[in-house]
C-alpha cells in the first residue's frame, strides 16, 4: 500500500537459542524482518551468566554495527524491531524489555497488543506496582514478577492466561529462549532449525537469511522452551479456533515468508487473480504499487490475461526525509517514493492494483500522477475488502473516521480518487484465499472483534498507554476521553 | 546486476536556475539520482552574491535535513551525488567542488572522465599549480582559472576543447548555471523546464520528482548557460557522430527516466525481447533479479511467451552493513539482499534475467540459493553482451581480470556458474534495442574506445589520481606501475 | 585530589519549583554542579499536565543544548548529574527515573546511597516487584508505590523511614517538587530562593549561578513540598545528630558553595592552616595540586608564612581522552593533566599541598615530574587524614585493599612517593576545622560506620547492583562473593 | 582575561620527526597546545610513502580518538589547533592543508598571518591560480609550487620572502619535517628533543606533555629540515631586529611554557611585580581573574605586601554552550563562567587583577557580581597598557571601535566598570618585565605596526578573506569596503 505511514505492524521478534554467535544471528534475522518496524532495534543476548541489552533507535544495521556486536557474546539472544508511535528519540518503549525480578534477570521482546492491558497496568498500579514504560508488554513482566514459580517458563505459563489478546513474544532468561503464542494466534511466529538448534521469528524469511530450516509455526496457545538443542513444547490453553490476522497476507509479511504455516506468495496471488474474477476490467495493461501489490498484481493479470506491466518505479533511497516538503512541489508526499514510467503509461488503459487503501489521500495523489503520465483510464483494483475498522490486536492503525472507508461508500471513494472504476476484493474472496477461511481474524473489515475491549473507555486509556512517549502526571477521569470521541 | 558494488556510476548531476529555494529543490532530484551515487551528496546554492558548498558521506536524506537546507537560501544550486573510491570517511573528493580564482567564486559538479587528465595535470603541477583533491574534475577548474576570459562560461568554452574524455558537468557562478556536455556524448545530461525557469539533470526522472518537464537533451558539444528564464545555448565543438554509453540503457539509468533523448523503458524492455528471440528456452517461468533487471526480463517474458514471475526478494533496507559477516552463514553476501521465493521457485524450470555480469562470484551464491529453494533448472539470460573490458569514461569498474568474460568463454562461465544454460544478449542486438545502434559507446564489451588513452600509463596514474584518498608523496616511476599489470 | 577517578561524589541533585523556563534553569544549576558527576545529566520536567524526562551520556552544556530545550517546556523540574559506573553507553542508570504508579506518573533523583536497599529489593523481588535499574534509588521508588497515601508527600513521609543510610532526593510530581534529606544529613541539600520560588540544589554554588539566593539546608530529617511560591515543610525523622560527610569539605564541593550550613572556602582553608600548624616545615614555597586543594594551599601558606605558588598547571581541556596512551611516554597518566612550571620549581624546596590520597600511583609520578623540573626538595602535606576505609553513603571509592593508607604506614608512604616528607591533617584538625566536630560522619578515615550494613554479604549485593551495568542472570549464592574479600 | 572570545590566538603548531607512532605524539602534544585554538584539530602524517591529513571540528582529544590514530601509522608527523572564524561546521580552513604539487605531496600547518597574502593571491589568481580555502597560508603552497627547486626546503627559501608578516610554520613531506619561522619573530616556535629525535611546537609545554625537552628556539628568520635524527639549519634572512608579539607573554602562552627563549612565568610574575609598583592601592587583599591572570596577581600581590586570595572560582566544564541564555538569568555570559567566593570577597576591599581588557562588557558584570557578593571596594589592575589597535600578525582581534581603550580614556574606562580605580601597566613596565624591551611587538598598544599593510584596503580584502567561510562570488570594487570603516 502507498501509505505505509498509516497502517502499519508493530514489531518483529526473534529467537536464538544454544548458538555461539547468537546476537549477529539475531542481528541479521532482524535485518530479514525490517519491513515490520523500522523506527527501533534491540537484542538481548546471554552468555548463560551475565544478560545484556542494547537498543536503539534506527535501522537494525545501524543499530547492530560490528563494534556493538563485539560487545554482545553469548549463544542465546531475542530481538525485535519497532514503530515508536511518535518522536524522534522515543527510546523508552524499545524492546526488548529487561528488567530483574526474584528469578534473577530477564527480558522480552512482543509482537501484538493485550487488549486488558490497561486494567491490569491499573490494578498492579493499584497494588504498589511502578511501570517504567507504556508498553504493554510490561504488565506481562509485572505478572510473571508476581508468580512464586521457580522457573520463568512456569511462571509464563500461570500468567499467560490472565492477559487476553495478541502476543508473539520471546523471552531469554539463562540459557533458554521461551516463545509464546497466544490461544488465537493472531500473530505469526515461526519455529525454524539452525544446524541442530532452534530458532523462532516472526516470519520464516528471518531464517533463510541465515541458512535456517522452517519446521513449523508455534502453534497458537502453545509455549515452547529452547535450550541447547532441546525444545520442550507445553500448552497455555487448550486448542480453540485460531483468529490468525489476515492483514499479514494481505500486506505485512514478506511474500517470500510462510506464516501461519502458508505461503504468503500463494494466498496473495490467489487475491489476486479471485479479485480478477470478481471484477475484471477491459484495459490494455495490469501494474503494481510496488512492492506489497506485486504479487495481487501478478495474479489479477493471470486471471484476467491482461499484461502485467511495471508502470511505477518506487524510490527506496528513504530515510527519515523531507519532514517539511518543498512548497513549490505539488503532490510530493507521493513523488518522493514513487514515478510513473510514461512509456509504458502513455495512451494507456491502466488497471493499478494496490493490497488496501486506508486513508485515500496518498492513493489519490498517485492517480493524479498517472494521469499527468499520459493514462487513459486508471481503474483500480483492491486486493483486500474496504478498511472500515481499527485493530487493536497489534497494528498501529489511524481511529476510524480516518479510514475514508468508515464513513464512505466504494463509489464516493471511486469520485474522491478520480478513478474510472474501483472495485474492493470481497471478504469471501480474500477468506476464501486463506484456503482457510475460518481461521482467520477480519475485525478491520467487519467490525468482527475476536477479542472485546472491557469498555471503550479501556479502548482510549490502551491508546493513550500505548502510544504516549510522555506519561500523564495523573490518570483523572478527564485523561479517560477517548482518542476516537 | 547483483553485484552493484562492482560496476557503478560514478555520479549524477543537478542544476536549478532562478528559483527561489533551489536549494532543496536540488537536493529532492538529487534524491531521484541516488541510485547514481550513494556515498557522498553535494551542493553548491548561491543567492547573487554569496556562495555556498555543503557536502558530507551519506544519502541525500541524510545529508541535506531541514536545518541544513535552512542555511542555504538561494534561486540557483548545483547539485551532485558520487561515490566514494574507499574508506568511510573519504570526503575529499566529494563534489560540487568549489574554489576562487581571478573571476571571484566558483563551483563545478562533475559526470564522467577526463581521460588525458593526468597528463594535463602533470603539465601544471610543473607549471606551478596545487592540487587540493584526486579528482580529474579539479583539472577543469584550473583551466578555467587559467583562462583571461572575462566570463565563466566564455572560460569554459576557452578550455573544454583541452580535455578529451566525458563530462557532463555543471557550474555555478553568481547568478547563472552553465551546464555543458563533452562532443560525443558519453554522459547523459537533460534539459527541463521547472515553471518558467530551466532546470538540468543527469536524468529526467530527476524532473519528474519537482514537478519539471522534459525538454530536450543538453546536446553533445553544447554548453548552455542558465539565467533566470534565460536559456543561451553555445557550442564547445562542431557536431559529430556521438558516442553515448550504452550501459546507461543496460543498468545505470532508471526506467522511468528519459537519456539520449530515448525512454530507458523502451531499450530495456526491447533489449529483453531481442534477447528472448535470441536465446528462447523451454521452461516454466521468466523471473528478473530485482529491481534494475525487471524491464529487460519482462521483454524477454513477452518475446518467448512464458509467464513472468517474482522469485527474488529483494531487501531494500540496507544501510553500510554486515561488513565482516557471520562466520556461521554461508553465502551471505547474497543472502543479505535477496531471497528465492519458494513458492515459486520449488519444482520448476527458471529463466533467470539480468542485465550484466561482472564478476559472477556473486550469481553464483544465488543461483545456488535457487537450487536450495528447488529449482529444477536454472537458465541464465543476460540482457546485454559479456563484458570484456573495463570503463575509462566514468564508470567505476574492476581491472581486466576481475572481469569474468575477459578470460572465460560462455560455456565456462556457465560451468562456473552451475547453470542448465547461458546466453548472453548478441552486441547487434543490444545496439538493435536502442535504435540508433551508430551513436553508442560499447567499449567495455568491443574493447574499441572512442577516446584512447595517450599511453598505458596514463590509465594506470588516472586510476592512481581518480582512486587515491590519500596522495602519493612522490610520483617517482615506481609508483607509475599500471594497475593491472 | 590528583587521582579524580578513585574517589568521587555520585552526583548532584536540583530541584526548581514554580518557575517557567524550570528546564532551562535547572540545565544551569546542574552545570554548576557538574564536579559531582560528569558522566551523565537528565532532567525531568512538569508543565502541571504532561511530565518528560531526558537525559543522556555525557556534559549538562552537551546533554541540554537549546533544541533540546525548547522541548521541554514547564515550570517544575528536577536534575541530576551523575558518573556512570563503567561503559560508555551505560544509560540505565542515569536519572531522574521516571515511572508510573497508582498516583500517576512520577520521578526521582537521588544524591546517596541506601545500605538498606539491597535487603528491600530482594524482599520486593520476592514480593513479585520487577526492577529497571541496578539503583538502589529504584528501591524508594517501589516504596513510594506500594504506599497507600494519596499524596507523593504522605508516600514519601511514610516509606523513607523504611530506607537507611543516606539521601538527598528531590522528586517531582504534577506541581510541585518535593524534596528531603536522611535523619543523619549524610549528603547536603540547600534551599534557595529565586525571585519569588523556591529552588533546591546539592551545593548553594547552583543558586549563584542563576542568581537564586541560598536561604538555609534543608534540614537532615525534612522533608520540604515546593509548590508555586509555598514551601511546606515536614518531618522524615525527629531531630538526631547529624553525620554530614566530611568529604564534601575536604575535596567535593565547591569552595564558593556553602554546604551543611557553612562555607566550603572557610573549612578548607582552615583545614590548611591547621595543618601548616600540626607540620611546618622549613621550605621556600607552598604549592597546591590544582584545583581542589587551592584553598587548603592558601591556608598552610598563611599558617607557616611560607610564599603561595602556582608550581603546577593544570590542562582542563580534557574529554575522554588517551585511553591507551602513547608507549613511549611515561607518566602519561599525569602529564595529560598536569605540568611543574620549571620556573617557580628549579632549585626550590616544595611543600605540595594535596586534599587528600587515595591509591598514590598518580602522585608517584606527579613527584617526580616535580624532581624532573628541578625540585631540590618535595614536602607533601595531605589535608585530611590518612583514607583507610570506603565509603557506603554515595561516594565512589576504590575496595579497601586499594586504599594505599589502609595498609601502609605514613613513613612507608612517604618512602613510596619518594618525598622528603609527608605528612597528614589530623583527624582532630580536621573536624576543628569544621567547627562543628561531632556533626561529621569520618567513616572513611575512622571506619566508624554510622549506619552499619546488615552483613557483609549486603555490601557486596550493594556494589553488585550499584555498579553493574548488566544484571546477573540468576543471583545464586556463588554470586555473592564479595568485592573485596 | 575574562573575555577570551574577543581576543585570541589563531593557532598552534607541531611537528615530530623520525619517531613511530608521530600522529599520536603529535595528539599529546596539540592536546598542550589547546589553549592556542579549540575550534579545529588536524593532523598530516607520513610513512614515507604515504601521506595522509585528518582534520576535524571540535577539541583534540574528540577528533583524535583511539580509532582515527590506529589508522594513521608513520614516523614523521605535523600538527594544528585553531579557532575557526564563524560556524560550526566551517572545516574549510581548517590545517594542515594538504595539497599536490609537481614534486609530490605536502602538507602545511601555519601560525601567524601574512600581511601581504591578498596582493600576492590576487596577483596568482589573476596568473590563472584556483584557491581552495580563505586561508592566508594556502599563498605559501601555491609559491612553493610555482617554485622549480627540487627541494619543498629550498622552494620555501626560496619563496619566503616574498610573505611578508608572521608566520611560524611546519611542513610535511616524504620523509621529514620542516619548520620556519619569519625573519622578525612574531609568533614563537619551539625546538625540542624526543629522545634522540627532533620535534618543533609553538610554546614549550608540548614538550614537557611527551616528555621531550626544549632545546632552543628555531630563530627568527630560521628554517630548519628535521630528518631522521638529523636537523639541517638555514637562513630565510638574514638576522635582523625581532618583533616578537609581546601579547604571547601578556595572555597567550601557558606560564609553564619557555617563549621567545623566555620563561613566560617569569615575565608575566614580573609585570605584575612591576603592576604593583606603579600602582599599588590600599586594600585587604589581591585576587586574579583565574586563569590566565594568576601569576601577574601573584607578582601584585608580593610587590605591595597584599595577602593573595583566590576570589573568583572558575568553571571549567564548557562546551559549545547556552547559546541563547535564560532569559530570567542576569550577567549570565559571567555567571557561567566565574562564580565569587563570598566567604573570601564579603566586606573586603579587593584588588583584581587582570591581564587586559578588551571590550570591557563582560568585566563590568564581574565587577557587579563581586558587589552583590559583598566587596567594599573593587580595585582593578591590568597586567599591561590599554590595547587600543588590532592585530594583524596572527591574532583574532575585535576591530578597532569595539576596543574599549581605543576610544575612552582610563578614568571612563573606570567609570564604565565601576570600579573605585583602574590602573593599566606601563608600557615601558611591559618591555621591562621581557627584559629584552627592544625585541617586541607593541603594535595593539603602540599602534607602531612592524610590517604595514600596503593599503587600508588591504586589510580589508585580509579581512574578508581570512575570516569568511563563504567566497564572495565577484571580488567588484564594491566588495572591498573596508571592515572598520
């Protein structure tokens, strides 16, 4: 999608467990799963005796330069990467999260959102707890700090079921590396093989950059222990009926990962080509907004026989760039990243097929663009159903009347981007794309939430602890307004 | 190609004349030139009276933030990105190179090389003359120094007949950008129009991110000087048969942009075709390696009527990186930026398009990487002809013997390579692809160049000159010895 | 004190209430203060709604320059500065800490150290509380959370009788800054008035430099609620006797601050001229080693009659610097810093006057450059008495074994720095320097602790957790050994 | 003096030769030589073979870390400090200055300035030279260019006189270092002894920080060729009457140091000695303006029989800091820097005594705050005559109006500073205290310049050129207008 700024995963992780060397590894599995948080990177890295982390903000190879890895030997390591919600130098919600408690040290890194953070930040709060973050991946610390098991695993296991929502998560206490995954499993994490030790990520890309070897996905509601070679698999609820979020079909995950033990390539090209089906369109050519709709792309072309073209080159030379743009350069929010080739636009009838629209505004420019390249007709072509809700399982999203699809029906969309046709895959299209269509997590697009919020009011005060770089001095009822009203 | 680090552009260049903050208006083309240079950016704005430079190592996002832009008010800049020859922090050699001499101040961003350089500044150095950097641009502006003319440009005009090799070059002096392009038009250099006031680039997609429209190609042999709204077009030398660098069209230009008066679309996608029609293969699919072999594989696609598909990744965030690479991880350096999707790639018979090979140590770790993720057959397509010869007109290439082709048939580089089969696009049919086959350079696959060296030494002190951060203390004849040799 | 780096203040501690601009004002107290602490600086600010904390490695003048600033609006804040312990980016333990609990958000910074921080973490840790830091200032936090009390105040007034040992603490909290010093009053604390509001800081030198006026210490046992222009003062603790460091007079503070009530110049100086009185010596000149030991210089000079000189220059241009220092220079570690003026010291019997001595390495070497530069005679007078215990109540010290008096008699002493003489202040003339003898703690020259530890065992808990930077992974009892043993 | 902003050094040199490991030696011995320029640093270094500059913004110590000098190895070596003009970032001027010439490389560090530089650069750049910097030192590389001798030794001899003005300066090239100094002496130039190695620094102290010992003054007029061991003397001129900057023993210099053959201590203790004699007062005590007026202050003190007393405390931790002070703060540019000692300073009546005095803004704020800190009386006494012209030999001087004594008369002076009196030194009290009255420079007091600029305009065009970090683009008439008319 062209407006990444606003609908965006929160976190990779990633485990290492009984291999010398396991920061750099972890380093470069980080690396593989840049594109699900750029803002900040961490790892933290046990030699058996001593635990050490180091995060900051940045890409994963500025971060994790060769004299930061020097300093980080040990063969068992986690890792994340991040979105800061906001702020250039918002280091205090980084992860992973070290802290010691009556165990000794310890530290997680989470992928995914608890939905009764907040109430269980408020009642530890309560009960003389301090919070030294607004994350809340430190209730789960808090909780794990509170149970008299010995081992950090047992502990997991007893608190776990208290929090309810999205977790991906890895820990490193000792010499093991523990990963979690909550009973619904809306959130991928992978289990993977390095020579005879084991390795998790969030993708499975992360273990090919290393010459890792997928096994199979953390099942949901499932813990796994990894010593030195050794994997002890236990349960932190019974089976129930996976929420897996569909969203990382549709845009997160790299195609070239297996999450939730599928093929990313295989569900969105299939999107793409039942959207073919679904709405196919007399044009003369198919094109991408590269790179997450290549693949959608790819499968509309194949079912409708429409050629597909590259008719946008996207710039990927982006750093933090260009906060307080040019005045005398219209549309340069969408020019910065992206350019139509006139040669292959010119005269055309372009189908430009995108994996999801959020706000619009970007979308629009970009059609403008092609026009002003010479397109003849520009219809687009959604690979996912209309954006109409905000996740709270673990997706940084904008609150809901900035989804121009809350509030908008297709066709007013179609008028406010100056398209000749848009059309939106079903979510009977997409589920059915999933080849498992009951597994999956659809709350942005029907409102379907898997798991309630208590109140709305837990809605706003989750926001304001989730996103706040700043804590406020004191919770009164007035704080409590939600984001959204 | 897969192996950037190998073959590159040295520069790209930006020149904006007579509008207000032309300054950052440089710096966002120069962002749509990166891929012409990525180690240093550069920029020379000056306000009528006074001039400034500003240059540092880094991306152009990197370089020039908000507050150094505020520094640099100004309605005319030139602009230039490069790469460094070695070492992190080889600032030395950075352009726009700006100096004094009896005209008061001036600024030159400099495309290509001067092949009779070091012979010129041989004969200065005993004519009395200091060199402050190893760069052949220098040498222009000591010629021009040397020059009683009144004027800049009238200097440039005195001197340009002087150097024989390839320049594209801007100059920036008082309120005017004069902007000139050697006889046989090695280098590209465009023409824009940026509201009413003239613009030039490297590239035309360099216009296309402000908003500028393509008007014509600065001819080979012309020199124009830029006022405010002014255009003055003058001749360096009498036209003759041009002698443009066909890799431009190969890999060094975007697709989206427009050099030598052609779309780069049109030749790379014609060159893949010519290619398909050269060397067709029975096989399942027709994939590209990313991005920059894309067009050409698509060309090739549609010639032999397989389906074109994405069975590379590619990872864009890189930053300087993983430079002493795990020890554990083998075929890392491909590893780092490419990924074979599996899904794919698994079972079936792939036609492999790039653009060129160098070195092919490279292609060789990832055609492996394809046979990993279960490629039944490998073919390799190389959309242009086996490069035998290195570059001596502004492209950074590795000596002879690096060079794969130079030494080794076809067949032994396919053996070296592991590849079912290999061809290589014909030099016919390259030259074919663009159209004007006459008006091309095709010294690095003919070893035929237009403009000779005076004496194999020469080459090698250029080499020396152009490449050395540090100066030799003393160029007796032991130091003369040739690079090659 | 020539050895800086063996024995050193932990910190400084500011305090501004009701004041807008209170960052900004607070970042120039904390630079008056910065002998206490050169590592790190951090300030917490309040605008009454939004508290925010910075802080970072390094100078207050390089940690708050304006752009960070003017992000810190308010008008309540605290500051502190610090030494790290070891590492150069060892940031988990800079202050203020800013946490959350029931009261909302809050945060403290801490002059001292608790003996009894050890015992009340690890009962906290068993109670199911997780800690961020290896600060033994965290503990009072916690503290501060489990209290029941609505009020930050009423919290602070019910939990610090729980801590022992010392503190001078400010902490902040929605409007107002509250701040209180141990029962025992081991480390000063002083209360100003600037304009119409109230600032606090470790050192009246702090209120000079923004013009503040110092008004009295904050009492040992008070604790004081600064509010916009109210002051409410309260009681820690009934009245007891106090135990003021004699350190501060001797060598950390300022001479132009007062601490304890009296003026750091006037002790000093007397501490000199009793000294001068206790060992005369016949001499042709007096020399301090500069800066700390000026006044006392100036004191035995006056006492014996002996000229006062400037023997001695001091380079104070130094950053982190020459880490592994040039092998072919001896006595680099002196050098760096300090150089005889051969003029004043040629043919010259000396009497150098130095605060104090700690390990005696570096004023080995500093003797001999005096003999080097023509000194007939070296007389070492130390102003305070023989150091033969560490300190546990805020002051970084070397173990016990590495204290040269712990172990050595005076006369061995002298023999090892090779002086005609030596000799030391008596404790009596010190504490008559004070004119308030049975008020200072002397633990270090008398190893009479005031506040005993628990066991040995907690000391060595303490220095684990006060100095690593990394936390034990599992604190089994192997890991108790300690320090010194 | 208090106001070291308005008057101050431009530069310090170094240069060791035939020792391993120069570029680090050259580090130790800037970093002594800091107080001469604390802007830039740079290093030239040669094995030989290569040669190789690093120069940076910032403090010795910070640009010439661990890592920079590992990659710098070499046995011959030169070195800068200076202050830059205006900017942060302005490195363009800053040395060594590095260039190729026909016989090679060189390298260049220079103290001083040449009178002369504009007409000899406008008379090279209208001969066709480029200038790369605003540097009057780059005039002497391109002379040495233009020179035929094979020699760099004998091509400066051979150019050198054609400067006219101060210079004390190293060269660097292949294998040794050459060091030279104008024939009339203004800047002084150290020669020294590392072992049985030669190295040159511009004050003495250099010496003492490596351990080398001081051997004599390279002589007015002098050049001396340091090789392997080896030290080759010439003559640049015949002798003749020096000029040696007096200012040097006033302020510049460290009093450890030996100067112009001279023990800067001994002149300094003895102008105050001379001080006192001409104007003693009635008072309780003396105190200096720390730190460079302490030994004057101590010659005051010892000639009227007043008791010395340090007054005045001196921060010392100052970075690039408080740009734009606290509003609220009043006399902050004092305050942050000079704190009185109330205990010392209350009911007294002090006499102050300083080096020289300037402009007189920031004295008159000392004066205030010795008030508010309770003194009766102030009495200030400058250790040498009211400077009333600028300098044009090397030193960065306020111009001619912003001199206070250029245009009141000392009883204004006084009245300006409320002071109850204010005596200047005699001139005739100043060349007594050299001893050697005849050889000094007396231009900023006596208005009597050695060596005169051609014209006013002259040192205008020095001016504009010397100090501007930017190049004018058109050097028209209109530019020349002179800086103080």
């Amino acid at each position: 999608m062209i407006e990444e700024r606003h609908w965006r995963e929160e976190c990779g992780v990633v485990g290492v467990a009984g291999v010398s060397g396991a920061a750099e590894l972890t380093s470069m599995a980080l690396h593989a799963l840049q594109h699900r948080g750029q803002e900040s990177a961490g790892i933290t890295v046990s030699d058996g005796h001593l635990i050490h982390t180091h995060k900051a903000m940045g890409l994963v190879t500025k971060v994790f330069k060769e004299d930061v890895l020097k300093t980080m030997p040990g063969s068992y390591a986690i890792g994340h990467v991040r979105y800061s919600t906001s702020g250039s130098s918002n280091l205090i919600n980084a992860q992973p999260i070290q802290v010691a408690n009556h165990r000794g040290a310890v530290s997680l890194a989470h992928n995914g959102n608890l939905v009764n953070a907040p109430e269980l930040r408020r009642a530890m709060e309560q009960d003389g707890s301090i919070f030294s973050t607004t994350s809340d991946s430190e209730v789960i610390l808090h909780l794990m700090a509170r149970s008299k098991a010995e081992l950090a695993e047992d502990a997991l296991l007893e608190v776990l079921p208290e929090v309810r929502g999205a977790y991906s998560l890895v820990v490193i206490t000792g010499s093991k590396v523990i990963a979690a995954r909550d009973p619904l499993g809306f959130r991928p994490l992978c289990l993977g093989r390095f020579k005879d030790r084991y390795v998790v990520a969030s993708e499975s890309c992360a273990f090919d950059i290393i010459g890792a070897r997928y096994l199979r996905d953390v099942e949901p509601g499932e813990l796994v222990v990894l010593g030195d070679g050794e994997l002890v698999s236990r349960r932190v609820a019974p089976p129930e009926r996976e929420r897996r979020c569909v969203f990382e079909h549709v845009y997160f995950s790299r195609p070239d990962s297996h999450v939730f033990g599928t093929s990313v390539e295989r569900v969105r090209r299939r999107s793409g080509e039942i959207l073919g089906d679904e709405a196919p369109v007399e044009a003369d050519l198919v094109t991408a907004v590269p790179d997450s709709s290549n693949t959608a792309a790819l499968g509309f072309a194949r079912a409708t026989g429409l050629p597909f073209e590259m008719a946008l080159i996207r710039n990927h030379y982006i750093g933090r760039t260009f906060i307080s743009p040019a005045q005398q350069v219209r549309d340069m929010s969408v020019r910065i990243k992206f350019n139509p080739v006139r040669e292959v636009v010119a005269g055309k009838r372009i189908v430009m097929v995108d994996d999801s629209i959020v706000r619009g505004t970007t979308m629009r420019k970009l059609v403008k663009l092609m026009r002003q390249a010479g397109a003849a007709e520009v219809h687009l072509r959604i690979a996912s159903p209309p954006v109409t809700n905000p996740c709270y399982y673990g997706i940084d999203t904008p609150v809901r009347k900035e989804l121009i699809a809350s509030s908008h029906e297709v066709e007013e969309i179609a008028a406010y981007l100056r398209v000749e046709s848009l059309h939106y895959l079903s979510l009977e299209g997409l589920l059915q794309a999933t080849g498992e269509a009951e597994r999956y997590c659809t709350a942005c697009f029907s409102g379907q939430y898997p798991v309630p919020f208590e109140t709305d009011m837990d809605k706003a005060v989750f926001d304001r602890h989730a996103r706040g770089a700043e804590l406020i001095l004191k919770p009164r009822s007035g704080d409590e307004s939600a984001r959204e009203s």
